[in-house]
C-alpha cells in the first residue's frame, strides 16, 4: 500500500513510498568510467553532468508560451494523477476497454493558460499532460536552443553502444503530481531534466513475472496490470516479490532508461510544472536483446486478464 511519508534526499516535497524494497539508482558524472560501464551493461544511471540540454535550462512555462510558435500539440486529458498509456489501433480488440484518458490538440499558449486554471482549481480532479515530437513547427528560438543541445555526446553515446539512429525527441510538460504507471519501452532512452523534478522507479526485465504485463493484442500492451499504489494480492500475488530502483531527477540531470527497464514517473507534489525531453534510440543487433524480449513477449501472451 502506498504513503506519502517518505522525504527524498535532495527534495523537501514528501515522494509516494511502497512495500516493496528500492534501491538507489546509482549518480555519477558522465566522465565516471562506473558511468560508461553502467550504460554499456544496459543498468540505468542518473548522469550530472552532460551538459546535454545546457541550452534549455531557461526553459519554463512562460518562456515556451512565448516562443514555441502557433503549431498544435497534443495534450492529454485524465480524471486522476494516472496517464496510462494505449494503442489507439488496439482499442477494437478489447470490446469493454474504455480509453482513461482523451486526446486533444492546441497551441502551446492554450496548454499553458489551461495548466495555469487548473493549478488554482481546487475541487477538479481532471489533469492535463503535453507530450509532443519536437519538429519544425516550434519556433525558431526553441529551434536554436534545440541546436545547442549537447548532440556530440549524444553522438558518442550512440557509437560507443552500437546503436541505431535517433528516432525521436519528446517533449513533456505536466502538472505536479501526474504520474505515468509502470510500462517499459523498446528503445534507449536518455531522458533529460529541464524544469522541476521526477522521481523515477525503474524495475529490471525479470521483474515482468512480478508486474504482469497485459497481453500484447491488448490496448495497454507494455503497461503493467499492477496497480503499485493499492496492488492487489489476490489477483497478481507475484507482486509481493517487486524489487526495483528509484531516483530523483532534476534540471540538467540525465537518466538513462535502458530498452525494456520497466519504468514509473511521478512529478513531484509541491513543486510545479515540470518539463523534460527524453531521446530515444533504436538498439544494437537483434541477438543482443531476443533473450529478454522474448521472455516478456511469452508472458504477454500467455497472461490471461
């Protein structure tokens, strides 16, 4: 069962705590060779000093607004602090799915002026969370920043792991207190601070016997069915085995998420808005990952819901 006593090291805003054991997700300069070897076992690290978004550490609500530019962007809508992710083309397998959040799409000022009405409503439990591929429809002040940001490290990162290109960047800006359950992605991803800060949980590949991934042909493929703030036992017992690791990331942090590393991220309370961009890209030869996709990919399929 979750509560909300816990204090984070760095932070005074109390962070969620759970039954299950955490360890710390390790930090180090990104010139550490702890950090090099960390990134080339796939384990995630918290790096400090990239430099990677330098660039965009001005970067807050009222600086987007102005310069981000006419362009939509899409933002997402929940009745609670969850924004559980799901495939739009896997809705008509699942007859009874109903999706837990809506989609829309406005400008970045409109996003900011309807961010800004909710933190002063009281009584509304709706929240609002914009994810968007940063392209060439933002500004051309976002556009120099973005230049700016520290891409020959990113570049040296991607040779010295072998892997594949950049595929996208993503810019997320959500209220305090919104959380993204526990899902695991199939790329490499460094997610880079900007503004606020993130406490992150990240479980390994083999925790998938504890965390219950939904079948693949359904909507919340690569989402857990656990619900870590009020698990049920009953259901999915296994989950009393949970171990993982968390952190807490801030402006001009890095963490890097490794392919397939079961991940939550919650903002923290009492802090504001935050905003990050992660980069993710493809991964190295095939045979490098079967073994722990297929492994998850047969526990997809054979779970029954």
């Amino acid at each position: 069962m979750a509560t909300n006593e816990n204090q984070s090291e760095s932070r005074t805003s109390p962070v969620t705590s759970y039954d299950f054991p955490l360890k710390k997700i390790p930090k180090r300069s990104c010139k550490d060779p702890e950090a090099i070897e960390f990134i080339r076992k796939s384990e995630p690290v918290i790096l400090t000093d990239t430099n990677l978004v330098a660039s965009a550490l001005h970067w807050n609500l009222r600086y987007l607004a102005d310069h981000m530019g006419d362009g939509n962007f899409t933002v997402y809508k929940s009745n609670s602090h969850k924004f559980k992710y799901y495939s739009d083309k896997k809705c008509k397998m699942v007859k009874e799915f109903k999706p837990p959040t809506q989609q829309t799409e406005m400008t970045f000022s409109e996003f900011a002026a309807l961010l800004r009405q909710k933190q002063k409503e009281k009584h509304s439990n709706e929240r609002i969370y914009l994810q968007q591929a940063l392209n060439d429809s933002v500004g051309k002040t976002i556009v120099y920043d973005f230049v700016n940001f520290n891409w020959g490290w990113l570049n040296e990162q991607q040779k010295l792991n072998n892997w594949g290109p950049l595929t996208s960047n993503l810019l997320l800006v959500g209220m305090e207190g919104n959380v993204t359950p526990v899902h695991y992605d199939e790329q490499e991803n460094f997610f880079a601070q900007i503004y606020g800060h993130k406490r992150f949980m990240l479980f390994h590949p083999d925790q998938y016997k504890n965390l219950y991934p939904y079948p693949v042909y359904h909507p919340h493929d690569r989402q857990s069915q656990v619900d870590l703030d009020c698990p049920d036992y009953k259901k999915f017992p296994n989950a009393r085995n949970l171990t993982g690791y968390e952190g807490i990331v801030g402006p001009g942090d890095v963490l890097y998420i490794p392919m397939y590393w079961w991940h939550d991220v919650e903002s923290l309370k009492d802090q504001g808005e935050t905003i990050s961009v992660n980069f993710w890209y493809m991964s190295g030869p095939v045979d490098q990952i079967e073994t722990q996709i297929s492994a998850q990919q047969k526990m997809a399929r054979d779970k029954k819901f």
